[in-house]
C-alpha cells in the first residue's frame, strides 16, 4: 500500500537537492553568457528588445529576463552587468547562487 510522502521525507530520499536553486542557478548563468554575447547574435537583439504596441488587459506576462534579474537581486548581487562581463568573477557569483541551496 502507498501513502504520500511528506516533504522532510522527499527531501532525504533526494539528499537535499533543490530544483529551484539549480534552475535560478542556471538562470544566472545564462545571464552571463547573454551579457557577453556578441551584438549582432539573434538571441541577444531579441532578449534587449522592446515589443511595441499595446498589451491585452491583466496581469502583465512576465518575462525571462526580469525574472533572472529579479533572483540576482535576491542574492544581493551588485553591479550584474559589469560582473557578468568578467568571466572569472561572473563564475564567483554563480559559485556563491549554488551555495545558497537549503531545505
């Protein structure tokens, strides 16, 4: 017979991965590689571009970007831009995103 496991039980079967922090994780990373990408790439001209006209009324969609830079916020990241120019200090921030992993 099966019963639902709670989550301190998921969490020691998994050893204490956490799937949120990997994802904000590579999130960071990919900021990074779009920061250093060249000018004239396709994903780089459509990632800083800005959509015109108007938007259907609610909530507005949120948007990969906002999202990736809402989370290097949250670790207090600081000068992202810059940092993410450099590679070796760019690695040092997502070193310190997959050290902020907890239950």
């Amino acid at each position: 017979m099966w019963r639902i496991r709670t989550n301190k039980e998921m969490r020691e079967l998994c050893k204490d991965l956490d799937i949120v922090a990997d994802i904000k994780r590579k999130r960071s990373e990919c900021i990074g590689h779009l920061v250093r990408m060249d000018q004239g790439r396709a994903f780089k001209k459509v990632s800083e571009s800005k959509s015109e006209g108007s938007r259907r009324r609610g909530r507005p969609i949120l948007r990969w970007l906002e999202d990736a830079e809402k989370d290097l916020r949250e670790m207090k990241v600081k000068r992202r831009r810059q940092k993410a120019v450099d590679r070796e200090e760019w690695v040092s921030v997502i070193k310190a995103a997959k050290a902020l992993r907890g239950p």
